[in-house]
C-alpha cells in the first residue's frame, strides 16, 4: 500500500519500548485508536495490542480510528485519508551495548493540529534526536 507522506527518521535509545509509547501516544491523541500490524489482515483497537501484536514486530500502523482503518483499506491513499493514519518502521535490532536505534514514523503532514501536537508528543516521550523533514 503506497502511504504517501513524511519520513520522519529517529533515532532513539534501545532501552525505550517504542511499540508501548507509540501506542500510549497514539491513543492519547486518538481515543478510538486502531492498530494493524503488516503481516495481519486486519485492525484491532490499541487498547488490546498487548495480547494482539507481536512482540518482535517491526512495522505496523495506528489509525485514527475502526473508520479510518476501514477507508485505508478500501482506498489507500485518498484525500480522504489525510492525517488518519500513522506508520511505524524499525530500523534493523540494535547489536548489543549500541546506544541508538533508528525508527521511521510515517504521516502525511503535520499542520497546526492534531497531527502536530501528535508527532511532537511522539519524538518527546521518545526522547528522540530527529532527523525532520519538515523542521
């Protein structure tokens, strides 16, 4: 599915649960929230990700919400779809004592909104130095 959007990479400590504060994050913004890893075939809320998503996955999406997921998947990228949905990419398993790891967050635009606040609270709580595209 061609997303479109920001690459935002990150680097952040390997110490730092990313799935968990992605998850947090997202759901703060995005009460409603729903996540989809890439090899499954469909959305569960944020809320049961602990039981629902892999451990070890590496690559997975959170939508806005059950409608937004439902859209991407019928639509992929629409105007429509703009800013509900975020993608999580990590970079290859940090070797042991590395000090950083790399993440790509994808979006479509952070505007002044809610997608802003969202992304910005994202790269705090990561506590991430950011490599941004859109400064």
């Amino acid at each position: 599915m061609n997303i479109g959007g920001i690459d935002l990479n990150l680097s952040v400590s390997p110490r730092i649960s990313v799935t968990d504060v992605a998850l947090r994050v997202c759901g703060r913004y995005w009460p409603q929230a729903m996540c989809e890893d890439i090899e499954s075939e469909a959305a569960f809320p944020v809320s049961e990700a602990a039981s629902k998503l892999p451990r070890d996955s590496e690559e997975f999406f959170v939508y806005r919400d059950a409608d937004a997921a439902a859209s991407w998947d019928r639509d992929g990228l629409a105007p429509e779809n703009a800013n509900t949905m975020i993608h999580f990419l990590f970079g290859p398993k940090p070797r042991k004592n590395a000090d950083r790891r790399e993440i790509t967050i994808v979006y479509d635009h952070r505007d002044k909104g809610e997608m802003r606040k969202l992304i910005d609270a994202l790269i705090r709580e990561l506590q991430a130095t950011v490599e941004d595209p859109e400064g």
